[in-house]
C-alpha cells in the first residue's frame, strides 16, 4: 500500500498517476490525518467493438448463410 502526503502528491502528480495504473490504487494523506484513494477509472469497451473484416462477400451471401444456419 502506497502512501503519499498531500504534499508530495502535489509535487510528484505524474508519477503517482502512473503508480495508481500499475498497482490500482494510490493513498494520499492530508495533514488532518484523512486518507483518500486515488484509483484509475476503468473505461468500459463495448463487446461490438471489434475490428473490421475485409471479406469478398456480398450481402445476400451473409442473410443466405444465417437463414441456412438457422435452418439447421
């Protein structure tokens, strides 16, 4: 666990950043004795977002397979 002052969070803002990437969660510590974390936030990928296909294939090729297969 990776504890940082307020004040050296301020001057190493960067590298506690990059910390925070590679471990998952950074604590910084005010003077009052508070703690807060600092944590990357997760950018969520659609499951549809998938590179493109360069395929030779016409539309009515694509629904004539999908109905076959449906068929089945």
């Amino acid at each position: 666990m990776q504890v940082y002052t307020y004040s050296e969070a301020r001057q190493k803002l960067a590298t506690i950043l990059e910390l925070a990437v590679t471990t998952g969660k950074v604590f910084i510590k005010r003077k009052d004795g508070q703690v807060f974390a600092l944590t990357p936030e997760v950018m969520a990928l659609s499951p549809l977002n998938v590179p493109t296909v360069k395929a030779d294939i016409t539309t009515q090729e694509i629904v004539d397979i999908i109905r076959e297969g449906r068929e089945r």
